[in-house]
C-alpha cells in the first residue's frame, strides 16, 4: 500500500506511461510500444542516471504545483493530483529496478549505489513537506463532510497516515536527523546487496571424482558440466551456492567433506571477515532503524512497522510464532533421531552436522516412501510445469495467455504473454524470467512494471515473475523439482494479485497492501498445484508426453509432510532473527554473530539447522522490504489454507467461489484492510488449524 514513508520503495515498484520532453532517453519518451511495454531494446545503462534525475525533478514541479495552488484542498486537487504525480519517476525506478535485479552488472550496481540516497532524499523531500501535509490534513479534517467513496476515503486515510508515519510531526532537528538515517540506510542496503551478490557468485568447488556426484539426477549432473566448462574447466562438475545447484549436491553427494565445504560457503556468505562482509552492515542498519523508530514516537522498530500490519503488535507476532514453534521443534527433534540412525547404520561416527541433513533426508525419504527425485523429475519439465500454473487461472477464471515473441525484454531468456479475460479483452502483459544466472539475485520475486488504475483511463498491468530455475542442457529441457511447482505457482500468484486489479488509485492498486497480507493471493496458488487432479495435468514425462503414475503420485502424496519439521523450523528461526534486530530497544551496535547465536539458543532452536537466511545474507530484512515482516510468509499461510478450504469444501475450481476471491480479494488491492477482504470472501476470521494439519503438525490429520 502506497506509504509517503516509502517513497523510494514505491519507485522500484510502480511505473505508468508518461510524457515528457526526453532529449532523446527512451526511458523519458513516450513508450510507442505493443502494450506500452517499456522498450527494452533501446534502454542503456548511461540512459538511466539522467532518466532518474530528470524525473525526480518532474516530481518536485508536480508536488510544487500541488502546494502552491491558490484554490482551497480538496479530494480532487490534492489527493488525487498527489495520485498522479511520480509516475515519470515511477517508470523510470520499475524498470531500472527490475532489469538490476534480474540482470544485474557493475555498471547498474553502481547506479543503484549513486541513485539511492538521491531518491531516499526526494522522498524525504515530499513525505516531509509540511506545506503538503498541510493540504493533505486540510482534507482529512473535511472527510466526513466530502461524500466519499469508500476507495477515497481509504486513499485520504493511508496519505495521511503515511505522512505521519514519514515523521511530519516532528521538530526540524529531529526531522534533519530523520533524513540522516534514511539516505544512510539507503546507502547501507544497496553495500549489503551487492556484497551478498558477489559473495554468492564467488564461491563455488570443483569435483572431478564422478563417484562424488552419487545419484544427482542426470539432468543436474549435465547443468554442473555446463557450468564447469562455462568456467574454464577442462573437465569435472562445477556447483555454485545458488539453490538449484548447491541442494542437490547436498542431497546427493557421498563425500562429506565437499557437502561441509559448499554449506560453509553457502552459510558465511557475508561473514568472512573481507571486503564483502555484511556484520558491520547489518548492525548499523538495525541501530539506525532502533534510533528511527525513537524519534517517531515507537519503542523499537518492529513496534512500528507492525503497527501498521495486520498483526498490529509484535506480542501477537510472538505468540503466534511460538503456537507453530513447539510443534515444529518436536517433530524436528523426530527427524534428527531418524537421520541420525540412517547415519549410524551406514557406519559414521560422529555427530550429525548441517551438512548432512539434506543428505540424510534424501536417504530416509527413499526408504520411507521408495520416492527418488530422479524418476520424479523427468516428469516436471519447465514448460509443463508452466501450462500447468497457467491453466490454474484459465480453469477458475477463464484467463488465457498467448505468447508474444516479438516483444522487447531485458534477457533472451524472457517469456512474454498477453493476458486476456475470458471474453477475450486485454487484462495485462506478464513477463516471466525463469533460469539462473550470474546477473541475477537469487531467490524469486514479482515486479509491477505498470501497475493497473483508472484515474486517467483504463491502465492495465504489466508484471514481472522472476525465478532461479535451473536451464536446460543439451540433452534436456529444464526439469524441475516437485517442490518448484510451488514456487512458480507462488510468483503467478503475486503477478495474479496485479494483472486482476481493479480500483481507481495507483496508490491502493494490486500489491500495495500490508506486507502480511500481500503473500496470501501468491500463497493460495501454492495449494493446487499439489493436488492430484492438478498434478495429474501438468506432469508428463519431457520424453514420452506419459503422465505421472499414481504409484509415482501415491508416492508424492504420501511424503508431502515429510521433513516439514525441518523446512518450518529453518524459517521460524529467521523469523525469529528478524523480530530479534528489530526489538531492540537501544540503538547500540551488536556482533552480529554472537546475537545470531544467542537468539537461537533463546528459541531452542536445533543446532543442526541454521536459519534460512543467517543475518550476513538475509536480504529480505536488509536490502529488501520485509525488516520486521518475515513472518509473513507463514502468516498469510494460515490464511491460505483456511481459504483453500473453501475449495475444499465445494470443487477445486468451483467457479462462484473463484468468482469470490477474485472480486473480494485480488481485485482490490489496498482497498480495505487485510482482514476485512479475507473476511468478505470467507466470511469469517481464519482458523490456524489448517496450517498446522497441512504441515503434519497435528497427529492423525
């Protein structure tokens, strides 16, 4: 949701069409496009820097022409002139955002470098202006009186809040030192990013002994030789620390000492005491928002942010974390014992470490459910896989998507499809950028390239899904896992949540909401993907076009809670981490490696796990959106399985209840509060129960 407190975060989010004298910059012309894509084909990177600034200071004039209007505040000529403003700006920041995330070089990181305390400054600029405030409050003040619509009130009331919450209140010292901290932290998150990147691009091993790659399926066997050959190697297997490469190698590999080597390269990303660490970072950043969040009025960070979540406290946040840690530490401490006996069998004495889990689960899980990844894959190719998360949206709302060859993108590798209704009327354009690469920051995301609003004429979507699948081979197309089904699912439905927008404002379009609510419409795709039925449709072997055996699906089902105790405790302690950086009372300067340790020790976590993402490289909180908001995955998971139900209850693509998500939930964007969109479609508050049964968590369900 659109927040005057995060201007800059906006700008890497939204973009529109606009016009404006370019001097010859694609990126300021007008997009004379199919769709008003952006032009790729004609952006450089010497186009983006001038870009930025030209439209930061169209910006100002716009804000300037707000402020200095001589006719009194209204809805029209404040709050919606204030809608429209940016959106040079915006376009600008979408795409340069997108294309450095997903295609990234020393060139783009340095802009992104330059550019970030500028456009931390520009916000601070607008979001501190108390001449603007003034109008804004003007209004405010009025808005029982003004005959609203409930989508213009929510508007007036996130302006305003967000223009409280930016710090207007506060004295000019304080507000000096409010900018201070902003342009720092902006500053700080890009170093964290980049020495992340390169920390991940710059370890990787090398084996040469095949009797190393154990049973690796074929097809990541073929990608390892790709890649040492792409490295210089003359013969061997090379695998990186991203996750397509280096969680096979730890499931698969017999030689424990390789698994030590790539998990310790994987886990001290950022801490290796050298020029890309990120402990000083880091702690700066969290002492920074500890002495931000005093001088707006809140004792620690999280205090702030979430109260403007739906969690609203970090006590609620606390207990609802700790109701799914108990179960999940004591199935956890099962699974240890299991792998700890597979590994005493096999005749190794010693403790069992982090980098024997995977191995070890992969062991147990064949023997438990005789349930192989290799004869599972053959039967998840890319395309496959991709119809199948496609067709979803087909089946419960009557999408299609045709693809668009001709279209400009930022990678060959790109996909590009046009959205239509069921009636066949345009609804959006969707990028989607699948395998990866170097340039690319690991993980998957979605970006708004346009977002959808009706202000100024029907604009449409237009969406980026981006993920780190492994590419094809010479012998095979990508062949996916089980588990990135989910994934593309999951992204699709980020992208659904801006392509089904309806509602007039930019401001509250598609996922402008409340960081723990903007994962429920991308999580509710997750779940159909792992229904028979669907898998049914989309799992066809890449050679013979044959469909997955039910003794295969049986299988698959049968394990589908197995090491849950693992996947859920791995992201609770991260959870956990996060809240722990931003509950501090203090803004003193922590040893990032000593506070990790005793925060997991505080929670009871199982020494053999590490958190998902250990502070030196856990980008979501540092160089991304989510400080304080990491629980959200797994709190908009108890929303996503109680509303699965709803499908549960009647058909899986029962058409009036599709019908109602859509219209209650993924077109209106920030509308309205969280939990009064997830109660209108499933008519009452959700229970935890469905969450805790779909994990395994509750006995004998």
């Amino acid at each position: 949701m659109r927040s005057l407190a995060t201007f800059a975060t906006l700008f890497m989010l939204l973009g529109a069409v606009s016009c404006s004298s370019s001097g010859g910059n694609p990126l300021l012309a007008e997009w004379n496009t199919p769709f008003g894509v952006p032009p790729f084909d004609l952006i450089k990177e010497r186009h983006y820097l001038p870009a930025f600034r030209s439209a930061m200071a169209e910006h100002q004039a716009e804000i300037a022409a707000i402020v200095q209007s001589s006719d009194a505040p209204t809805f029209a000529n404040t709050l919606e002139a204030l809608d429209r403003s940016g959106k040079a700006l915006g376009r600008v920041s979408s795409v340069f955002f997108a294309v450095e995330g997903a295609h990234g070089n020393d060139a783009l990181r340095e802009i992104a470098s330059t550019v970030a305390p500028e456009l931390a400054s520009h916000g601070d600029d607008i979001s501190l202006n108390r001449d603007l405030y003034e109008r804004v409050n003007s209004v405010f003040e009025q808005r029982g009186s003004l005959g609203l619509n409930p989508e213009q009130m929510r508007l007036l009331e996130e302006t305003h809040k967000g223009f409280v919450r930016s710090g207007i209140a506060l004295g000019d010292e304080a507000q000096t030192r409010l900018r201070e901290i902003n342009g720092e932290l902006a500053e700080l998150s890009q170093t964290f990013g980049q020495n992340l990147l390169r920390e991940t691009n710059d370890f990787s091993i090398h084996v040469t002994d095949e009797a190393d790659l154990g049973d690796l399926p074929s097809s990541l066997v073929a990608a390892a030789a790709a890649e040492a050959e792409r490295t210089g190697h003359d013969d061997g297997w090379v695998f990186t620390l991203q996750r397509p490469s280096i969680n096979p190698f730890l499931q698969y590999s017999p030689n424990r000492e390789l698994r030590r080597q790539l998990f310790m390269g994987y886990a001290l990303r950022g801490d290796n005491d050298n020029e890309d660490d990120n402990k000083a970072t880091l702690s700066r950043m969290a002492s920074l928002r500890s002495e931000r969040a005093k001088l707006m009025g809140y004792e620690t960070h999280a205090d702030f942010v979430l109260s403007d979540n739906m969690a609203e406290t970090t006590a609620n946040v606390y207990n609802f974390l700790d109701q799914i840690m108990e179960p999940a530490l004591r199935v956890g401490k099962e699974e240890r014992a299991a792998l700890e006996e597979m590994m005493r069998a096999e005749g190794i004495d010693d403790e069992l470490k982090g980098w024997d889990w995977r191995y070890y689960t992969e062991k147990v899980r064949k023997a438990r459910y005789d349930l192989d990844e290799e004869i599972l894959r053959p039967y998840f190719p890319l395309e496959s896989v991709r119809d199948g998360v496609l067709g979803l949206a087909t089946r419960l709302w009557g999408l299609t998507f045709t693809a668009l060859e001709d279209l400009p993108r930022w990678h060959p590798d790109q996909q590009v499809f046009e959205v239509k209704e069921a009636d066949g009327s345009h609804l959006g354009i969707m990028y989607m950028d699948f395998y990866a690469r170097e340039s690319k920051q690991g993980g998957a995301w979605m970006n708004a390239l346009r977002s959808q609003s009706k202000l100024d004429g029907d604009v449409k979507a237009i969406v980026t899904t981006n993920f780190n699948f492994p590419g094809p081979t010479d012998d095979a197309p990508a062949l996916l896992a089980a588990v990135d089904a989910t994934t593309l699912a999951h992204e699709f439905g980020h992208a659904l949540h801006g392509l089904l927008s309806d509602v007039t404002y930019e401001g509250l379009s598609g996922t402008n909401v409340p960081r723990d609510f903007v994962e429920f419409p991308s999580q509710i795709m997750e779940n159909w993907m792992n229904e028979p039925e669907v898998i049914r449709e989309y799992a066809r072997h890449y050679q013979t076009g044959e469909i997955i055996p039910d003794e295969l699906l049986d299988k698959l089902q049968a394990a589908g809670t197995f090491n849950q105790g693992f996947i859920t405790l791995e992201y609770l302690a991260a959870c956990y981490l996060d809240l722990a950086w931003h509950t501090l009372a203090d803004s003193d300067e922590r040893e990032a490696g000593a506070f990790e340790v005793a925060e997991m020790n505080r929670v009871g976590m199982i020494d053999e796990i590490i958190p998902r993402y250990r502070s030196t490289y856990f980008a979501h909180i540092f160089s991304g959106g989510y400080a304080s908001g990491y629980y959200a995955y797994i709190w908009a998971e108890v929303l996503d399985a109680d509303a699965f139900q709803a499908f549960k209850e009647t058909t899986l693509f029962d058409r009036e209840t599709a019908t109602r998500l859509r219209r209650e939930v993924l077109s209106r964007g920030g509308t309205r509060p969280g939990m009064e969109l997830y109660e209108a479609f499933r008519g009452r508050m959700p229970s935890i129960d469905a969450l805790l049964a779909k994990r395994g968590f509750i006995p004998g369900r």
